[in-house]
C-alpha cells in the first residue's frame, strides 16, 4: 500500500464515520472528503469534478421534474387510496397496498410516493382503529423492493449505470435489473403480508401521545388585570427568550393566535400556552399578573381554530434544519409554525424547545398558521405525515394520466433501445413544460439538489478511489483472501460490504465506494462485471435493517414511532431473503 492509498483511505473513513454520526448534512461531508482530495492533490480538479458531469445525475435531476407532476396530481394516492377502500381484513388491505406501491416504485421516485402515502395510510388506520406502525415499514420496504425492478426505479441505479457508461460499458439495459429486481420484490412481498403483521410493533403516533399526556408537554398561563405588560408586545414582556420555555400560541376568547410572534400584543384574560420544559414554569409564576392555570381543560383540539392546524412532520436527509437550533433557523417566522414537541428514537427530545438542534429522521409537532402549507411546498426540508382530511390529496388528476401516458411511451423507446434513458428523460420533460404540466419554477422546486450535490460528489470520489490504485489494492485483497471458498464467497462478501455501508450511510455513497472495488474484482477473477453490477446496485437499495440507510425508512421512522430494533427484527429476515435470492440468480444465470 502507497502513502496515497492510506490517504485515501483514511480520508474516507473518517467521511463514513462523519455520516454515521450526522456530524452534517450528508451532500456537505461527501462533498468536503472530495474538496480534500482536491487540496491535497490526489486527483486533479478535472478528476475530482467528473461527477457533476456524469449523465446519471441529470438523468435523476429530470427524473425529479417528472415525479413532481405525479405528486402534485395525487394520480398515485388516488388509486391506491380506491384499493384500500376496497379491504375488508387488515391482510387483504396489505394485498391491496403493497402490491400497486412496488409498481409504481418501479417507474416513479420512491421517496415523494412513500412521503405522500404515509398520511393517507395513517388516516385509513386510524378509521380502521389499527395501529399505522403495522403499514408504515412495509410500504417503505415495498417501495424499496419495486425500485429494483427498472433503470429508472432508484437514483441508486442510475448512478452505477452512469458509472458503467464511464467505465466504457454500455451501462444498464431498462429492464435489465428485473431478473432479479422481480423475483426478490414478490418473495419480499409475500413475507411482509404474511410474517409481517406478527413481527411489526403496534405503536401510537406523537400526536396520540401528546394528547394522552398534555400537561407533560403544555402549560397554560392566564394574563390578569394587574399584568404590568398589557397593551405591550411579546418582545417587550421578555416572554420570547425565556429559560427552557417556548410560547407557542395565545388562546384570547374565541380566538386562537399561532404562532406567536414578538410583536403580537397581550390583552387582559389572555391563555398563554407554553411548552418546553415545564418544570420551569415556576419562574413565570413569580411574575406579577401571571398565574398558572393548573385546572385547565387543555387539549390539542383547542390550540386548532380557524387557519391553525396540529401537523407532524420528519426532517429529512437534506433538511437546512440540520445542524442549526430551531431559534437559529427562526423556525416560527420561516413556516409560520410553533414547535410543541421534538421525538427522536421513539423518545421525547428533553429541553427548552428552541436550543434543540433537529436531526434527520426527528419527528416535530407543530401548531401551524395559515402560511405553512405553502411553506411547505417551497422546500425540502422536512415531510408532512399528519393523516389526511378528506380527499384534498386528489388534485391534477388529469396532469397525471397525461403524464403516466407521455412517461409509458418513453419506457416504450428506451426499453426497444431507441432512446437512451437521458434523452428520453429530457424529451418527457420538454413535452411536459410545453403542455404547461409543469413549469421550469415548479421544475426546480421538485429537483432535490442537495441529493444531486451528494450523488456528483460521491461519484467524484469513486474516481478517486479508481485513479489511485486503491479499488485495485482492495479488491486483491477480497480475492486473495476468498479465492479458496469460491466464487459464491467472493460475491457474498461484496454483497455484505455494500449492504453494510448502505445501513451505516446513504445508498448511493454506498454504491460509488463499491463499484469500483466490485469491478476490479470481476477482471480479477473472470466474472462477469455486469453481475456484479446487479449485486452491488441491488445490495445498496436494499436497506431493511436501520431507518438511515434509504429515505423512505427514514420518512415512516417517527409516524410509526418505530425504534432501531424494530428495524432489525422485520427486516433481517427480508435482508437474508434478498441477499441469497439476489446471489443465487447472479451465480447461476449472469456470471
């Protein structure tokens, strides 16, 4: 091993143990291990930057554009939604659900499917008086198995496809992965209909459990007439700053005012309603004109009226939450919405509300004000999974038949080879925006660019593994040190290392490290480097076993108020299932 191998190494190692620890957002710490390579002349800037210039990320950023229109149709919660309708037994609903979500996952991005489905499926439970956590994994792991089937199912195979193209192969044919994608998605899907329901928890949603426990998480202070402040403003009664306690809302009569912001002014009468670390309630108490109300009748229904609503929401992966307290990223001004309580693993995140820093997967209840639905369509940072009302999911359906049309015929080209997946991707784009489905703003606002700076950044770094002689190096090593257990060892060890570093990290860094390891060790060992293509872009999707490794698990994490080993128990037996089906097909058909 050269000093530049060690470097690289060492490099990465402390990247991957950054992402395990959510030391910052994914797409910054893969991006800052490239920058270093950079400044320390590993890899020229040319080299390092080949990844911004790889078909596979324009190809997912337009796959963005496309996914868009079908979320805002609601085509895919409206049919889904008619399935389970349909269901008269809790197994015949899973039937109903899990099958349609794995073919749409086929075609379409996992993510806003399985972020657009779970309030529905919670709002379907809760009719059915059935826990969500008994449906919120398995349509994560649905959408997962179905995005096996195609090109175009997961970035994940995009990316290695665009890799492969680089790499001077001719890449992935459209439905090339179903030899395997297909049969690990019906086995999968037969073992979480029948096995699942015994195995998943039945757990309460945070909205359930504030509710239940109100006066652990509110307290309510009443403004009497001799309060030295009335007629003055938030700010200038020092009720904003106070220690370990956030004002979320002011109940004034028949009026509800949320949030509350410093220069709402308080009247005589008025219900202060606090939450945060109650215990320090005391000290407010002490102030003149303020009194505790500890026989109030105060339930979350009361903080609704008018434009407020009670929301929950996951921050996401990508999230410009992460990494700041939510004062510092003026949480209530930026979407008109006051914190009630953070959830993390399960558990109640301890403190004053406004110094938590907020972590992927967290789960946030909110008491919002008439500006955050619209607040919420402008960003990514977190995903909404408050049970629907009604039917207002069903919006453009008209936009989405268009669309699945347009996108049917392009499947149609690509899969006879008459266009490439890229070219086919801009061409359905193109025809959307001249048919005014969608618009280059609404374009943009559906590009996930924090996921497209990860994925060119961590392909970057794939080159530098590449150019360096270190995916060579490692991958002698594999087989030296396998080659007397056979070539069923050599590709079970390459299955279990992506696998594995898709659970510690993200899917597609997963996939960049591995390839290039992967590949090498197919030229060593006379296998076809397709198959171990198939492997490593199956074993980097196939993330069952933690709710880091793929977003749609991340997404179900908090609505089903799962814990890792939730994770853990439903999806070891999927992960086994997966990886010797996956193998099997690979060593006696493909190499």
């Amino acid at each position: 091993m050269t000093f530049e191998m060690f470097l690289v190494i060492f490099i990465i190692l402390m990247m991957l143990v950054g992402l395990f620890f959510e030391i910052a957002r994914p797409d910054l710490l893969v991006f800052s291990a490239l920058f270093l390579f950079m400044m320390l002349g590993v890899v020229s800037t040319d080299e390092a930057l080949v990844g911004f210039s790889n078909e596979g990320v324009f190809t997912i950023a337009l796959l963005f554009v496309v996914a868009g229109v079908f979320e805002r149709s609601g085509l895919v919660e409206k049919f889904i939604s008619s399935f389970l309708k349909r269901a008269k037994t809790n197994r015949g609903a899973m039937w109903r659900l899990l099958i349609p979500l794995s073919v749409f996952s086929a075609f379409l991005n996992n993510t806003p499917i399985v972020a657009t489905l779970t309030p529905v499926v919670r709002k379907w439970a809760s009719d059915h008086k059935i826990s969500p956590s008994k449906f919120l994994i398995p349509i994560s792991y649905a959408a997962i198995l179905g995005g096996t089937m195609t090109l175009m199912g997961t970035s994940t195979n995009l990316v290695i496809h665009g890799l492969l193209l680089d790499n001077g192969s001719s890449g992935f044919s459209f439905f090339q992965l179903a030899l395997v994608g297909v049969p690990i998605t019906i086995l999968g899907l037969l073992y979480l209909i029948l096995m699942g329901p015994k195995l998943l928890p039945d757990h309460r949603s945070l909205i359930e459990k504030v509710s239940e426990n109100t006066k652990d998480y509110l307290s309510e202070m009443v403004v009497a007439p001799d309060y030295p402040y009335i007629g003055n403003t938030i700010e200038e009664a020092s009720l904003r700053n106070l220690k370990g306690l956030y004002l979320i809302e002011i109940i004034r009569s028949h009026q509800v005012i949320s949030p509350v912001n410093r220069d709402t002014v308080i009247e005589e009468g008025d219900r202060l309603i606090f939450t945060g670390m109650i215990s320090t309630i005391a000290e407010l108490q002490n102030r003149k004109g303020l009194s505790l109300d500890t026989g109030t009748d105060l339930t979350l229904d009361k903080l609704k009226n008018g434009g407020n609503t009670l929301q929950e929401v996951v921050i996401s992966h990508q999230s410009k939450l992460i990494g700041k307290t939510i004062k510092e990223s003026r949480f209530r001004d930026r979407y008109d919405a006051g914190v009630i309580a953070v959830h993390r693993n399960d558990e109640r995140v301890e403190g004053k509300i406004g110094d938590i820093v907020p972590k992927a997967g967290d789960i946030l209840l909110l008491v919002t004000g008439s500006g955050f639905e619209k607040q919420s369509e402008d960003h990514m940072d977190y995903y909404v999974t408050t049970p629907v009302q009604g039917e207002q999911f069903y919006k453009n359906e008209k936009d989405g038949w268009i669309s699945l049309a347009l996108l049917t015929v392009m499947i149609g080209l690509v899969t006879f080879q008459v266009l490439s997946i890229f070219k086919a991707m801009v061409i359905t784009v193109g025809v959307l925006v001249l048919l005014g489905l969608t618009t280059p703003r609404e374009g943009k606002k559906s590009i996930q660019f924090q996921v497209l700076l990860l994925i060119a950044s961590a392909l970057g770094i794939g080159n530098v593994i590449i150019l360096t002689g270190t995916a060579e190096w490692l991958a002698s090593k594999l087989v030296d040190g396998l080659a007397p257990f056979g070539v069923l060892a050599i590709l079970f060890a390459i299955y279990f290392m992506t696998n594995a570093l898709t659970e510690l990290i993200t899917n597609n860094a997963a996939a960049v490290i591995m390839l290039p390891i992967g590949l090498e060790v197919a030229s060593g060992s006379d296998m076809n480097p397709m198959g171990i293509a198939i492997i490593i872009a199956i074993a980097a999707s196939a993330s069952f076993l933690s709710p880091i490794g793929y977003q749609t698990n991340l997404i179900v994490y908090g609505p089903g108020g799962y814990r890792f080993k939730d994770y853990i128990k439903v999806g070891f037996p999927l992960t086994l299932v997966v990886m010797a089906t996956t193998i099997s097909i690979v060593y006696f058909w493909i190499l």
